[in-house]
C-alpha cells in the first residue's frame, strides 16, 4: 500500500528539471552597472559636454520658436508699465526749452520723442540729449527730469558769422561754414555772401577783412565767382574784383588806394584788381564821344 502511494504521488507530481529553471539575471545586472560605470569614468567629460550642448540646443530652439510670443509680451508690459506710470501722475506734462534761436522749439520737440502718455520714469534722457544734439544749429544741450512730471532742456547754439544767400533763400553759416539755420532777418548785421561755394570760403574771407576796417564801410556782400574768387560789392554799385591767388596782398594794396588816391570814393564801377601790380578802374560815366 506504501508502494502504491509513492508511485501515486510520483504520477501525479511534477517532475522539475533543474536546468530547465529561469536563470537569474542579476549577475548580468551588475555586469552592465561595471560598463557604464567604466564608461563614465573614461569619457565622463565628454559625456557631461555633450549633455550640455544638447541641452543648450534644445534651449535656443524653444528660445526662438518662443521669440515672437516674449518680445509681443515684452511690449505689452512695457506699455502697462508705462501706462501705470503716468496713469500714477507721472506723466510728462510741461516741457522747458531755453537758449534756442536758430533752432525751432518744435524742431527740438521732434528730437526729444515725447509721446503723449510718456513717463518721467521712463524716459530716456540720455537719448533724447543725442538727438537734440545732432540739430544743425546745436553746439551743446542738457536734458534732465523734474519729477513728477517736467523735462527741462537748456541748449547752447553754434555761433553765426555770416549771411549766405543762394537759390534766392538766406541761410546762417558758422565759423566752419556750415548752414545753421535760416536767416528770418535777425542776422542782417553780419556779413552777406553770395553765390555757390561762397559758405565753404567766407570765414576766410570774412577774417581777412576784418584786418581792414576802412574795407568794410558801405560793405553789401561778398560774392563768390566760379567757386575761385570773390568780389567785394558796395553799396554805391562799385564791385571790386579780387584775384583767385594773393587776396591779402590786393587788399592792403586797395587800403593804400584808398588812403591816397580816395580811390573807393569815386565815381566809378569797377576795381579790377586780378592781376598783381596792376589796377584797373571802369568809370561810371560813358566817355563822351567828341564833337568834330
């Protein structure tokens, strides 16, 4: 009856074959942790460099498809802030400008770039001064804030030294001759020049005359001719031509004229003065012709 059982329990046991059992997989665990782990301490630094390239890429790539989102953002709360401010009473509201004449006050207005709802906080000084700055009559310009609300401009112009009238219009022009602005008739003491180029050459001329006060009386204008040379015009209608070459020598020469012989005095139209040593003068009256 034992026996029977045994061969009962035998039948109906499950044999199990021991090589047919799962192997275990933690030795081939451990074997890929020594792997990377080797990996990482020989080529560490290139690993971790690679990692942050990758990352660096996948940075800039969301950063630009981002780009117009973040500066239509930017803009907005800019304009909040800006907003905010003034809407606080900050807001400029008064304007001084002093020192100006030459230069239009709107002209400045323009350059200073002052919007309607702009803030005291966050308007730029700094650049508003250059624009103001680059004004053709401007020598120098502060630009400072006064809170709550006014901008103060205090401007220093270039100084005129001559009149210059070309295509019919009246400009002022600088001791460099640069045209600084439009002469409206409150510049009609300084010397008049005429004609195209006249502005470049005037303050040399100009200075040149001022060595000669006694040149200067019942002066009109000094007019470029070609671009080469100029003629001194008077009020009486006597044109002096001077030479292209040697202005100061033909200039003390006419003083001496001048002094001798009342020479600017006379009732004549032309000093021709273009050639050195030699003087020519062109009367106001026709020679009569005589009676045979």
């Amino acid at each position: 009856m034992q026996q029977v059982k045994s061969e009962i329990f035998l039948v109906g046991a499950r044999i199990v074959n021991p090589h047919a059992l799962p192997v275990s997989f933690r030795s081939s665990h451990r074997k890929l942790a020594n792997n990377i782990g080797r990996t990482w301490v020989l080529h560490g630094i290139l690993i971790r460099r690679g990692l942050a390239v990758a990352a660096l890429l996948a940075g800039a790539a969301t950063l630009y498809e981002l780009r117009q989102p973040i500066e239509q953002g930017a803009v907005t709360l800019a304009g909040v802030a800006q907003g905010g401010f003034a809407n606080a009473g900050l807001a400029i509201g008064e304007i001084s400008i002093t020192g100006q004449v030459l230069t239009s006050e709107q002209a400045i207005f323009d350059a200073l770039g002052v919007e309607p709802h702009t803030s005291t906080v966050s308007f730029d000084v700094e650049a508003a001064r250059q624009r103001i700055a680059a004004l053709p009559a401007i020598a120098s310009v502060s630009v400072r804030k006064n809170f709550p609300g006014d901008v103060l401009i205090s401007v220093t112009e270039k100084q005129p030294v001559a009149r210059w009238r070309v295509d019919g219009i009246t400009f002022v022009i600088d001791g460099a001759g640069e045209q600084i602005g439009e002469d409206h008739g409150a510049y009609g003491d300084l010397p008049l020049v005429i004609g195209d180029g006249a502005n470049d050459d005037a303050p040399v001329m100009i200075r040149a005359l001022d060595q000669h006060p006694t040149l200067k009386d019942g002066l009109v204008a000094l007019s470029r001719i070609a671009d080469r040379r100029w003629d001194i015009i008077y009020d009486t209608g006597l044109r002096v031509q001077l030479p292209e070459l040697g202005v100061a020598s033909a200039l003390r020469h006419l003083v001496g004229y001048q002094a001798d012989y009342q020479l600017l005095d006379r009732d004549i139209t032309i000093i021709d003065l273009r050639v050195a040593g030699l003087v020519a003068v062109r009367s106001a009256k026709p020679e009569e012709a005589d009676d045979k």
